[in-house]
C-alpha cells in the first residue's frame, strides 16, 4: 500500500492523533502501523471527491468507498483483493469512527458493513516436544555470549510459558515481573486492558537467570527500565524477537520443526492449546490470555489435534 498524500491539513492531523491514540491503548506496532495506513487511503479518498469536512461523513459515503475499494485490482498479484485485506480496512474504519465518538463527540453510525470470509491461514501450534526442542537449543550455543542464552530462554519463558502477545513483551519492564509471587503485570494489553498472568518454578528460574546474570551485562548506562533489553541496552523490539526466535529454531536438530512458519504469536497459539489439552477450563485460559471473549479462545479447542499428531506418529515409531 503506497503512502497517498493528503492535502487537507484536518485529514493530517487527523491521521497522527488516530496514530497516537491506537499507540496510547497498547495495540501492537503492527497496527499502530497498519490501521492508520488503511484510514489514510480512506482520508484520500475523501480528498479526491471534494469532501473536506469528516462531519460529512455518512454511511452512504463510507458504503461507496467500500464498493470501490473492493472491485480495486490488485497491483501486485493481480486479481482482486484478499478479504483479509479488506476486512482489515473494514477493521480500521470501525476504529476510526469509535475514535472520532469517543474523541470528537461525533454521533458517528456503527459501521454496517459485512464482513468478508477471512481467506484461510490454517494454525499448526508447536507440539510439546517441539518446545522442548527449542529451549534444548539454548544450551548448545558457540558464539561466546551465554548472556544471550539466558534472555533467549526468557524470551521462551515469556511468549510460551506466560502466552504474551508479541507488544505486551516489548512493552514490559522489571518492575512489572513479580517474582516473589510469580506474577507478571501486563500493562500494555490490547485494547488497553491490564492483567496480571502467573507463572510457574520453572519459568520464574528461567526469568531470575536472566534477570541477574543476563540483563546487567546487557544493561547501557542510562539503567534502561525495559525488561527485555537488545545488545545495545535498549529495549527490544518485535521484530527483533522474532529474529531471535528464528535463531532458536535454527538451532534445533530437528528437520520438521525446521520448516515451521516460526512466529512469536505461534508460542501464544501454543501454549493455550496445550492448556486445553491438560484439561484447564476454557474460561480460565481466556482470562489467561487476556481475550475479552470467549469465541476468540474456542478456535483453540479445534488444534488440539494438530498440536498433539506428531507426538502421537513418534510414538508409535518408537514403539
């Protein structure tokens, strides 16, 4: 999606205090980045048909620019445009009205739109071994810096063991991590909502190793609050992590876990299927989460069986 140009100085402004505002209730860089790119083609399309007020905003208007932005050609792949994509402009559009009724007291109509049949991203979580795997692969690194083995078992003990979304682990500092209850404090949730998520002896060993043998030799001299802290000190970022990730998984022997789309949010998948598994209560794992509803946890009911095939297939080989 290129950046149009917006001539009007109230859609600019607009723009940057939509930005702002999506930063200020935690959502994750990703969509800090991406809704407001989707309201800016949104914004220019006002632009080019002469409306320059968003109080003339309606449904009508909005329904056109749908229509047009759905019969639009897709200028990289050809053909027409994914639903995902247009469901993440629908998305944004719901944002950006909610903002603009929230922040301009604009009466602005709940959008109406349907939203389209998600194109299928099918979800294969790791398996338990799998996991296993990757921390196993912490232990055999020969770069001379065992400090970054102790953050990356972290890393592991926080997106697996504690199931954070990839922006509440950036966002979170020292004093958020409570080790003498084991408990971590998540400020930085999406949506703006907090939780605290507990954790287990194994994870608070892993968290502490970190903590006192890892992050001071980690630390710059500005005494950076960050929990999670990149080679210069600083606090880390998404992208950087999932860099990180990737480097585990690399590491392991195993060929099969090799070829895994290895993501950061793929722990979080992981870890809530295998709660299931274990007979957690569907509730409890939603609240574990941080889901505000119950429908976003149930897709996990569904990948239990593709979590737990491949440790079926290795026993019967071994057997």
């Amino acid at each position: 999606m290129k950046k149009l140009p917006l001539n009007n100085s109230s859609f600019r402004f607009l723009l940057m205090s939509f930005k702002d505002w999506l930063d200020l209730l935690g959502y994750a860089p990703s969509t800090v980045r991406s809704l407001p790119n989707c309201v800016r083609e949104f914004l220019h399309y006002l632009d080019s048909h002469g409306v320059g007020d968003i109080r003339d905003i309606d449904t009508p208007l909005i329904s056109q620019y749908y229509n047009d932005l759905s019969r639009r050609r897709n200028e990289r792949r050809g053909g027409g445009l994914s639903n995902n994509y247009l469901n993440m402009h629908l998305n944004a559009l719901d944002k950006l009205l909610e903002y603009l009724r929230k922040q301009a007291r604009i009466p602005f109509p709940v959008l109406e739109i349907k939203k389209e049949v998600p194109n299928p991203e099918p979800i294969v979580p790791l398996a338990p071994k799998d996991i296993k795997s990757l921390y196993a692969a912490t232990q055999t690194y020969e770069d001379g810096q065992p400090h970054l083995a102790l953050r990356d078992r972290a890393i592991l003990a926080l997106y697996y063991d504690c199931g954070l979304r990839c922006n509440e682990g950036v966002q979170l500092n020292l004093s958020d991590v409570h080790l003498d209850n084991r408990l971590i404090h998540v400020k930085h949730a999406k949506g703006g909502q907090q939780r605290f998520v507990p954790f287990g002896k194994a994870t608070a060993r892993h968290l502490i190793s970190y903590i006192y043998d890892s992050r001071p030799v980690m630390m710059s001299e500005d005494k950076n609050g960050a929990l999670l802290l990149s080679r210069n000190g600083k606090r880390i970022n998404g992208l950087a992590l999932n860099r990180r990730l990737k480097y585990m998984q690399e590491r392991t022997d195993d060929p099969i876990l090799k070829q895994q789309n290895m993501h950061l949010h793929l722990l979080r998948h992981s870890i809530a299927t295998h709660l299931l598994f274990e007979g957690m209560e569907l509730e409890k794992v939603a609240q574990f989460l941080g889901h505000r509803s119950l429908e976003s946890t149930q897709i996990y009911t569904h990948l239990i069986e593709k979590a737990y095939e491949s440790v079926e297939t290795k026993v019967k080989e071994d057997g």
